[in-house]
C-alpha cells in the first residue's frame, strides 16, 4: 500500500475524520499527530499489532517508532496485568522485527522489557536483582518514585543505575520505615 492509503484506511478504521490525508501524506509532524490519535483509541487488543504494522511503514522511521512507544506507554499504563501486558508485547514482535534500524528495535524491545517490570513490582512481586538491573534508569527512577515496596526500595538503594535512583529509593524506603516504626 502507498503512505496515502495507509493512512486513509488507519485514519477510518479509528474513526478519524478531521485529518487532511494530503497534509499528512507530505509533513511528518502531521502525520505523527494522526498516529497519536490513533494510539490514543488504541485499547490494547489484538488489532493493535495492524495499527503498529501500517504505522512502522511509515517512510519517516523515527515518527513510526514515537508512535509505537507511545502505543506501548499508553496500553501499559491502561493495565494492572504483567503477563497479559507481555502477551500483548510479544504480539507486536513480529512487526517490531521489521525495524530497519537496530536501535529502534532494542529501544521498543526495552521498553516494553520495563514496562513489564513496572507492572510486576505494581502487583506487589519483588523482580530478581538481576532483572531490576537490566532495567534502563528512566525505568528504574520511576519504579523509585512510584512503589510502595521496602525491599524494592531497598533493591535500588543499593543497585540503582544512577546516584539520582539510589537517593530517591533510599529517602522513599527512609521515610517509609520511620511511618511504619510510628
């Protein structure tokens, strides 16, 4: 299919009426505001991976790869489930595969590697040190900031990836203790 078509038949079958196909056919930043629109009626199902299979065909490979981090940001905040999130994950491999540029491929393989990750710890599971460490530090400063576990605190107080990480898990898993102490 041409970009046009692609972007006809994405644009339709979200809904979308209030994209000028030319427009976006020519700019890429049109193009990538279309994508975000479509991510954000994306709902986290099986059709997900023919929204990412149109969009990676993108010619503009890093407006394609924004709008499918974005489509992997957004499914994964919509979720409490770190095994159905994996699933759905590994349902868009076969289409991440096809991302002409290595760094993009690892970066999508990564992100979706620390969302898991997050959603595990959210459930109240503590990650193995190892697999806390192969997370990246924007993952691991969030996970900081956001968790409520004293061993997962105390986890990256010690082996976060960054000073930045060990000091907010540190004063996170310090403050924790002294209420839990009251």
């Amino acid at each position: 299919m041409t970009l046009r078509a692609d972007l006809t038949a994405l644009l339709a079958d979200a809904g979308l009426v209030d994209v000028d196909i030319d427009e976006a056919a020519e700019d890429e930043h049109v193009r990538l505001s279309a994508y975000r629109k479509v991510v954000a009626a994306a709902q986290g199902s099986d059709h997900d991976r023919a929204v990412v299979s149109v969009i990676l065909r993108d010619p503009e490979e890093s407006v394609s790869k924004t709008a499918v981090v974005e489509l992997v940001d957004r499914i994964a905040m919509k979720t409490d489930d770190p095994v159905d999130f994996r699933q759905w994950g590994v349902g868009l491999m076969p289409e991440i595969d096809r991302i002409a540029t290595d760094g993009h491929r690892r970066f999508l393989y990564r992100r979706i590697h620390d969302w898991t990750i997050y959603l595990t710890v959210m459930t109240g599971a503590i990650p193995a040190p190892a697999e806390m460490a192969g997370v990246t530090g924007w993952m691991q400063r969030r996970i900081a900031t956001e968790s409520t576990s004293l061993p997962v605190l105390a986890m990256l107080s010690e082996m976060g990836s960054t000073k930045k990480v060990r000091n907010i898990a540190r004063n996170r898993a310090d403050s924790r203790a002294a209420r839990n102490e009251r």
